[in-house]
C-alpha cells in the first residue's frame, strides 16, 4: 500500500512543503491548528522538521479538509505528492478535501481556462474524477467534445491528464474511451494516429516530451486503469513535484489543437460509421436506450443532427488549415522569386483568397519560363495538418475546376503538409490540366450532384 514511505521517497521536507501550501491558499494557519488541538506555535514549529509522524500529517490533512473553502482553485499543484498518498493510505475521505478539490476544482478550471480561448469553446466539456472503487488508480481530468464524445468520457476519443496509482506522475494523453471499444485492439489501434502525429511535431520545441504509445499508471492489474493505460495515442509524461501551472495550460493547449488534427484528419471516418450504426430516436428514453446500445463492439453514440454539427466543425478547421498553408504557399512564392534574383517581381504575388473568395484561386503569381519570359501562374493551395502521405484526398469545386480547365499550364495545385508545424513543407506541385487530353492526373470522384426537377 502506498503512503509515507513513498513521500519520503520524493525527497520532500514535509515542513517546508506544507508552509508553501500556506502561502498559496486563503486557510489560516491558527484554524488549522485549532483543529489539530494544538498551538499556532506548535504548528510553526513543525514547518521546521523534515519529516512528519503519520497520526500528525493525516491530523493536518483532515484540518485542510473541513477548511478547504469550495470552489477554491489550489493552485500549487505541488501538494499531490502528499494529498494522493494520504488518499490511497486512508481513503475516500482525503479525495473529497484536498485532492477532490484539486482535481475536481483546481485543474478543471486551469483546463477550462484553456477552452476559454478555442473556437470550439461552446462544445468542450471539462470533467475530472477521483475514481470509483480503486479509485486512486483511475484518477484524472479530462475534456471532451460533445459532437465527438456525445454521452460523456464513455465513448469516443478526448484529451486527458491521468495520474499514476503512487501519485508520483500524471500523463496528458490523446487518448481512446476504453468502454466503446475491444481493449484488446487499443494499442494497435493508437499504433498508426501515434506514428503521423509524431511525424507532424519532429523537431517543433512546443511539443518536446510528447511520445507515443502506451502509458505504464503502476499498479493497475484487474483495475479500468489497466485499459487507460492502452488507450493512449500520444503523452506527455509529468513528475508531480514538477508540474508547472503555466507549462501545464500551454500544454493543454498544444494537446488540443493536435487532437481535433487526428479527429478531422484520421478519425473523422470511425465517426461516420457510428452515425450510421445509429438507430432514430424520437424520445429521451429512446435516447437513453440508443446510448446503451451497442452495435457490434461500439456504442452507437452519432445521430444525424450531431453528424451535420461535426461537418460543420470539420468545415471550420478545414479553413482554418487552409488559411495557414496558404499563407505559407504565398511567403514561399515571395522567397522564390528573391532566390532568383527578381525582387522586381515580388509585387506581383497577391494572396487574392484573402480579399476575394470564388476566383477559382487562392494565389497569383508569376514565374519566367525557358525563354526568360515572365508568365502567369494561378495557385490553388491544399493543405493538410498531420501530413506524412503518399496521396492526397480533397475537394475542387466546380469554379476550380472550369478556372483550371481555363488557365491549362499556368494553373497549379499546390499541396502543403505539416500545416502549422515546425516542419510545414510544400508535399508536390502539380498541373493538372495543362494537358487536356490526360485525365490520370487526378483520380475524381463525384461525390454532389446538382440536380433539377419540373413538374409535368
């Protein structure tokens, strides 16, 4: 059972500790000390021991306990190293004072003051749990998309920090719901999303600590632990003594932003086929009944209404990715052009898409041909966050296909990997149509149809 041994084993001298947590929380130190039966004196005095008798410190935890005003963010998270072995050693009681208000209040509003700032505010949901049962062993705080994760942390994919079973160390994971899926397939299943994020963040310093795969939470045999422990995709592994607050919401951030990557870019399709896995449902009951419902090995949690909400949000981060890379395309013209020795032709490259949508286009520019002749060049920009492929899948509207067919060889499609990563690079240049009897170039599919209809 863990406790005390393993505080002492993190080096911490327990009274300066405990005199930092002072200086970070609205408690006084004489109510504490009130109701420890002890002096004020007393209390000061132990702030110079390094170490504390067992009956003393759970004395102390229970005074904090009764204190500890609800809703208070304990922002020095450095008192998990006491607070969660307290926890395992004595139980419930410690989770619902100290540690319960760290985990549940305290870390849920540094993570909802992180969502505060995305686009998706409004469909994030923060959530943390000490756990039922072994509950020391599945500890964590968690954020969801209710369009991606709809019924709670019990399906889907979602970002979570997940604390071990000593206390020691907590991991900020993109990770798979486990109750929705056949455990034994989580590891293979993080194998690939695991393999394109890594390729997309080498080399970005905002990402340093971030790995692949599973997790090891410690003593985690016959427990739900042992299941979150597979169903990471990627992590970043903290000491507990070393968890920074500021770090910690940058973090958050970062996690983030790489997870709706994996949603629209890589899962996008898993969700899809829920959607269609799910059955109608004309009544909360049926709700209900539908979220317990499982089709083969998931959980139909996808209905029509939130599917058209998902496409709508894919929509957004598509443009958000396309804006990025074609920002990129624009300055890695400009640079193209001062490479060559023509400065005097930098004007001529216009981010149109910016100041006019439908041309067909997203950038002009101009290149000199073989006979050292300036020509035309119409750049349409595709882009892909995660990147690391051999083919790419995207749309043409009907405007840019008729303006290619227009320009033939001086229309060029441009597609950008790694968008908004250290390594974002130009993936091919192609032009498509400046052959018109070659239609291999492109493998098309019909995917709308417009259609017309008058009544006889």
């Amino acid at each position: 059972m863990v406790g005390l041994k393993d505080i002492k084993e993190l080096n911490i001298h327990m009274g300066n500790f405990i005199e930092e947590f002072f200086k970070s929380s609205n408690i006084k130190k004489g109510e504490v000390a009130a109701k420890m039966s002890i002096s004020r004196n007393t209390l000061t005095s132990l702030f110079l021991k390094e170490e504390w008798p067992k009956e003393t410190l759970e004395s102390f935890l229970e005074a904090i306990n009764e204190l500890t005003p609800k809703g208070m963010c304990l922002n020095n998270l450095k008192l998990f190293p006491i607070a969660i072995p307290a926890f395992i050693e004595k139980g419930k009681g410690v989770v619902k004072g100290v540690v319960g208000q760290a985990i549940t209040v305290g870390l849920v509003d540094i993570f909802e003051n992180v969502i505060e700032e995305h686009s998706f505010k409004s469909n994030l949901i923060v959530q943390g749990s000490v756990g039922q049962g072994n509950a020391a062993r599945s500890v964590w705080v968690g954020i969801r998309d209710d369009r991606i994760s709809k019924f709670g942390f019990s399906a889907g994919v979602y970002v979570v920090l997940l604390f071990d079973s000593k206390g020691e160390f907590a991991y900020l994971s993109i990770a798979y719901a486990v109750s929705d899926k056949d455990v034994r397939k989580l590891e293979s299943m993080a194998e690939i999303p695991a393999k394109k994020i890594m390729e997309a963040i080498e080399g970005d310093e905002r990402y340093a600590g971030i790995q692949p795969g599973s997790i090891d939470l410690g003593e985690t045999t016959g427990t739900v632990a042992a299941d979150y422990e597979k169903s990471v995709i990627v992590s970043k592994k903290y000491l507990i003594t070393d968890i920074d607050k500021t770090i910690l919401e940058s973090d958050v951030g970062l996690l983030l932003d790489l997870f709706y990557d994996f949603v629209f870019e890589e899962y996008f399709e898993v969700l899809e086929n829920q959607m269609m896995e799910t059955s109608d449902e004309t009544s909360t009951d049926d709700k209900k009944k539908t979220q317990k419902k499982k089709a083969g090995n998931k959980y139909s949690t996808i209905d029509p209404e939130t599917h058209l909400k998902l496409l709508a949000a894919k929509a957004e981060h598509n443009s958000k990715v396309g804006k990025l890379a074609e920002e990129f395309v624009f300055n890695s013209e400009i640079e193209r052009l001062k490479d060559m020795g023509r400065e005097d032709l930098v004007d001529r490259v216009k981010h149109v898409s910016k100041e006019k949508d439908g041309l067909g286009y997203d950038i002009e520019s101009v290149d000199i041909n073989s006979s050292g002749d300036i020509v035309e060049k119409f750049i349409e920009v595709k882009g892909s966050s995660l990147g690391g492929k051999n083919s790419f899948d995207f749309f043409l509207t009907e405007r840019e296909m008729n303006v290619g067919m227009e320009k033939g060889q001086k229309y060029y499609l441009e597609f950008v990997e790694y968008v908004g990563f250290e390594k974002q690079r130009i993936f091919d240049v192609i032009t498509p149509f400046s052959d018109p009897t070659n239609d291999d170039i492109l493998n098309k599919r019909p995917v709308l149809f417009k259609c017309s209809y008058k009544k006889r």
